[in-house]
C-alpha cells in the first residue's frame, strides 16, 4: 500500500476516548526441545500498551516478531506465560483465569489474515451472521434475518439478502474478509483485533477494508488492535504505532510522529525500506546487516545488536527499559541511544 493519502489523525481530528484494553507485561514461551534438552522460543516479552475507545493502534514487524502471538494471547486461544489483560478494569486472567466468558468472547474479536479459511465452506453467509447472533442472544428469533441484512449492509455487502444465500465460494477474497468483519460486528464488540486483514487481498481492494475500519472505529468507537508488516498501512489507518522486534515493543507513538522521527535504529531501518510515494524510489539504502537472533537462544542485551549501525558496548549487555521521548505523543522508544530507561529494566547482565 503506497497511496499517498492523508494519515489517520489528519482525518479524524478527533482524540481517542478512554481506554478499554490494556495488556501490562505480556510474555510467551513457548517450551519446545525434549525432556532432557528443554528450550524454550521467546515469541513475547514483556509487552505493555492500551487501546482507547475509537482508536486504531497498529502493529509493525517483520514476520515472526510475535505479533500474531500477540492477538492470539488477548483473545485468550492461548494463555501466556506471565502478565495481565484488563478490559474495562477488569483483570481478567484473575477473574476468569481458565477459559474466558461468554462476556469476553463477545467484547473482544478477532479477523484473520485469511479470509478463505475463516469461513466454513459448507455454510451460506447468513449462516456465518446468524450464528454469534443466536450464541450471544443478540436478537429475538423475529429479528434475525433482518439484523443479518443490516450487517451486510454496514460492511458494503449490497443487496444484502442476495449476500446473505451466498456460500463463501461465490464471494472474492475482499468480500469474504468484509463477512468476517460484519461477523465480529454482528456481537458489537468493544476491541477488534485484526490479524493483517489486508495482506492476503488484492491491492486494488486492500484500501476499501481499511476505509470501513476506519468507519467503524468513527461511527461505532471500536477500538482496534491492527496488525501489518506494512508500515504505509499503518501510518494511513494508525492513531498510534507500535514497533516490535523479536517479540519487544521497541518503539510507540502517535504514527505521525513515529514515521517523522523514527527513534529506535530498527525503526530507522524500517523507514528506509519504505517506497517513497512521491519518487516511487527508496528513500535510501537500509543499513541492515548481521542476522535476525533465534529466538530460543537469544543472546544477553538488545535483540537488535547484532544489527544496529549504531551497537554500543552495553547494548551487547543489557536490554533497556522504556525511555519516554515526547509526552504529547506519548513516543517512548526502547534504546541505549535515549538512555537506560525510565521504568525498571530487564536487565540481563546476570548472564555476563
Ligand atoms: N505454538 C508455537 N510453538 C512454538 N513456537 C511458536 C508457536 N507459535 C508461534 N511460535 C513462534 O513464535 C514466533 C512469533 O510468531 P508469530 O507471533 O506468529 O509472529 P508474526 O505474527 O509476527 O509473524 C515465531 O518464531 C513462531 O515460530
Ligand atoms: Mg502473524
């Protein structure tokens, strides 16, 4: 996605309301190797951030940074290994620390990178609708059929009632991402969590599913958690961005600021990889050089070391904490350069 259009908070104009999810700490291991030999992929670490009422926040990284791993913690398919989830002040992994309730499931969605496989082959659209509709008691018998048209309607699937005979097969792979949309929508949820809804459509249909996004955020105050590999996508649909790497967060901020002023190197590197919209050509050359650590061994100090143009001595040792950089874009950046942090480190000079 490389339109050159005006970024998500030059067209909103509005600030985001309060917050509804946060996550303090995330963590997940997951433990692999054998009995004798146990290992353990650090997929996330130590991972904090909130998402206001009616605000998009996007997530950035390469593939395997931990960023699915991150959407499929909140909307507990899987429970991690330390830190807490709270929607609306509840903590929930202490109130509800087994499975999640009903009352979860219904706040908080979740839309798939693949649209063909989120839909079940065998079922009519209005199926798809009818289903979280009945299971979540969100209409009487009566109203079913004529709520399963007015989500059809909401996501831009018009006739509706021609939609809703259709079996997914018959539909593009843009229209069957906008079912799974208007399926999350059908509960009213208070947080969607976008697993890169976009990356798998075409490019021609990719900024119509952003653009309804937009409008729900706007119309209906959801707030998103919406993750790409794309930066571009991110700065067009993004109140706020979040940088991760080797499952941290290395670097957040209004997307504006964060594009403008990218802090962290690895940020750096990530914008220099960006087309330029105006040239069409890249900015400059990433610096980009040594490898990606494993991440079931991964090595004291910054993840990003081995990679930085600008690696120190205590970076080879020591992670740093958040440092905060603005406060009115609420920009923090996790790097030596800025310092050793504000807030207690995991610092990792034990294993020296
Ligand atoms: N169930 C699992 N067991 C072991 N490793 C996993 C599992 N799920 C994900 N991982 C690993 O965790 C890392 C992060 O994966 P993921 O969150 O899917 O990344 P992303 O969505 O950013 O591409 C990857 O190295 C992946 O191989
Ligand atoms: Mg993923």
């Amino acid at each position: 996605m490389t339109q050159s259009v005006a970024p998500a908070e030059q067209r909103s104009g509005k600030g985001p309301g309060e917050v509804v999810l946060e996550v303090r700490n995330l963590t997940k291991h997951f433990p692999v190797g054998t009995l004798f030999r146990p290992k353990a992929v650090k997929a996330l670490n130590d991972v904090s951030f909130t998402i206001s009422r009616g605000q998009v926040v996007a997530l950035v990284g390469e593939s395997g940074s931990g960023k699915s791993t991150t959407a499929r913690l909140i909307s507990r398919l899987m429970p991690p290994t330390s830190g807490e989830i709270i929607l609306r002040g509840k903590n929930v992994l202490k109130t509800e620390p087994h499975r999640p309730s009903l009352s979860y499931r219904k706040e908080v969605q979740m839309i798939f990178q693949d649209p063909f496989g989120s839909l079940n082959p065998v079922h009519t659209i209005s199926h798809h609708l009818e289903r979280p509709l009945e299971i979540h008691k969100m209409v009487t018998d009566k109203n079913l059929l004529g709520r399963v048209h007015e989500l059809l309607e909401t996501v831009g699937l018009t006739p509706p009632d021609e939609a809703a005979r259709k079996y997914p097969y018959q539909m593009s792979g843009g229209q069957r991402q906008r079912v799974a949309i208007a399926r999350a929508l059908a509960v009213e949820p208070e947080i969607i969590l976008a697993d890169e809804p976009i990356s798998m459509l075409d490019v021609s249909i990719r900024m119509g599913v952003l653009n309804l996004m937009e409008q729900l955020k706007e119309e209906r105050g959801i707030g998103f958690l919406y993750i790409t590999h794309d930066l571009a996508s991110a700065r067009y649909i993004g109140d706020r961005t979040m940088v991760m790497y080797t499952g941290y967060l290395v670097e957040a901020a209004e997307s504006r600021e964060l594009m403008e002023q990218p802090a962290h190197p690895y940020t750096q590197m990530l914008m220099a990889a960006v087309p330029n919209p105006e040239g069409g050509l890249i900015k400059k050359k990433a610096e980009a050089r040594g490898e990606i650590p494993s991440l079931t061994d991964m090595p004291p100090g910054c993840p990003f070391a081995a990679r930085c143009p600008k690696v120190m001595d205590i970076c080879k040792r020591s992670m740093p904490g958040r440092t905060q950089l603005s406060q009115t874009s609420d920009h923090w950046v996790r790097c030596h350069l800025y310092g050793q942090g504000e807030e207690k480190q995991a610092t990792t000079t034990a294993q020296l």
